[in-house]
C-alpha cells in the first residue's frame, strides 16, 4: 500500500493533536476539580448521572464513558464509601445497581460545575459560533467512527438520536449549576470577589 506522504503527515499530525489535547485538558480538569476536593472521575460520574438522570444504572454510566462496568463499578464503590453517592440495588434485579448523588454529592459537585463551565468558556472562548459548530460536527464524526470500531454491531443512527435527545436535556438539567441568575451562581461569584 502506498501512502501519500503529506497526507500521512496530516493524520499523525492530527492524531497526536486529538492526544495531546485531550491529555492537556485532563491536567486542567484534575486541577479545577481538585480545588473542589473531588477528582475529576468522580466528577464525571456525579456528571453523567446528571447527564442521564437519577437514578443511573452503572451499566450505563460505564457505556456512557466507554469504561468498563467493573472500573465504574470501582469508583462508584470509593465515592459511595465517600459519602458522595448512594449505591441501591435494583429491587426487581438484584444484578443491577443504580446510583443517587447524595446530599454532599450535590454540595461538591455545584461549586465544581460553575467552576468547569467557567474553564471551559475560557478555554474556548477563542473559537467563533460557527467554528464551535464546525468542531462539534468534525468530533462527532472521528467519535462516531471511533464507536464503530469498538461496537460495530451497534446501530449508530439509532445512537445519534438517542445523544441528541440527552444532550437536548443536559442544560435543562445544569442550567441551576452555570446561569449567573441562580443561587449558588451568585454565591460562587461572591466568593471570587472576596478573594480578589
């Protein structure tokens, strides 16, 4: 097979991209979080249950973040022992657990929300309306693929539908969390300006 050198170029280029960036947004994540005492995979459990809605099975958690059951599982075990969620079986499948994000979950994960929206904003605050579209729809396209490679028995339209209906949810779920008219918005930005 003979392969065209500056397109070669391009996709290790890229792919090394996709890498480091992700790597580099790992690193500002822990940090952000951390200053909230939580890491950053208990947050994106307390996330993802937001995300899907309580209770959340551990099953799907672990499809949702493309881990394995037994590693969420894990986590969900050393957060639940942290007082951060509650672990219930399932009373008709005992097989099944389903997670609830407790009281001090919440107080840890408000704080940590505002503060990664805050990031992220920042972070992205260089890229235009449209240009955030265009990288949305360009990511899209490399996860989709990404997920046939792993699941190509899947159905991927069947998936695009299923994402866009949670998605549609998400800012109905978060908004509490990120808009400066909220509650904890305010006392969040209170706090930033005590510290100035």
């Amino acid at each position: 097979m003979k392969v065209n050198l500056e397109a070669g170029n391009l996709i290790l280029r890229l792919w090394f991209m996709l890498h480091r960036t992700h790597d580099m947004l790992k690193a500002c994540e822990d940090q952000v979080f951390g200053g909230y005492k939580i890491t950053t995979e208990q947050f994106t459990v307390l996330a993802t249950i937001k995300y899907l809605g309580e209770p959340a099975k551990v099953t799907d958690i672990a499809r949702w973040l493309t881990r394995s059951t037994n590693s969420v599982s894990m986590i969900a075990d050393r957060m639940a022992k942290a007082g951060l969620i509650r672990r219930v079986r399932d009373r008709s499948d005992r097989r099944v657990v389903n997670l609830f994000i407790t009281n001090k979950g919440e107080e840890f994960f408000k704080p940590a929300i505002l503060a990664g929206w805050q990031f992220a904003q920042e972070i992205l605050s260089p890229i235009s309306y449209e240009d955030k579209q265009t990288l949305i729809s360009l990511l899209l396209t490399v996860q989709y693929n990404t997920h046939k490679h792993l699941k190509p028995e899947e159905n991927i339209e069947e998936l695009r539908r299923h994402e866009a209906k949670l998605h549609a949810n998400l800012m109905k779920r978060l908004i509490q969390y990120i808009s400066p008219s909220t509650p904890e918005a305010k006392r969040q930005s209170g706090k930033k300006e005590k510290t100035r």
